[in-house]
C-alpha cells in the first residue's frame, strides 16, 4: 500500500482527530505550534513503523559471515521498542 491510500486511516485516528480539535480551540501560536508539532511526531512514528512493519515482512538473503563463510541467518521475529528522536517506535 502507498502513503495517500493509507492516509485517510491515520487521520482517521483518535490521538489525531484531538490534537485537530485541540488545534481548533488553540487560543494562541505557541499552543498551535506545540499541538501541529505532536500531530506531526505522530505521523512520523506511524511512517516508520509502517516501513519497518513492510521490511519485516520481505525476504531476505542472508550474506555469509566474513570470518568463518558460515550463512548467517534470523534468529527469529521478536517484538521491539526503541527510542527514537520522533519517539517510541514499536
């Protein structure tokens, strides 16, 4: 799937349909600028989470170790978090 068919579905999401009425109600720039901030850190963990999801799912040939010419390989599919500067990406 592309970008612009899933928008809609992330737009669509809680945490963003209140940060867009909470931009709504903002009664100054720095809340505006604070709430378009947090709604756009949102789009980049769900852009990220949605290719490492995609690469997750691809085959992948693993090389062989330089040292020893043994084929390394996946030591199988673990759930992650890691801290990144858009924040938590799971």
């Amino acid at each position: 799937m592309s970008l612009p068919s899933q928008l809609p579905a992330v737009l669509d999401h809680h945490d963003v349909l209140v940060q867009a009425k909470a931009l709504k109600e903002a009664t100054s720039l720095s809340q505006m600028v604070y709430i378009v901030l947090h709604m756009g850190l949102f789009l980049a963990r769900w852009l990220l989470e949605d290719e490492l999801s995609r690469r997750a799912k691809t085959v992948f040939e693993w090389p062989r170790c330089p040292t020893c010419g043994t084929r390394l390989h996946s030591k199988g599919w673990e759930s992650r978090q890691m801290q990144t500067l858009v924040g938590n990406i799971y």
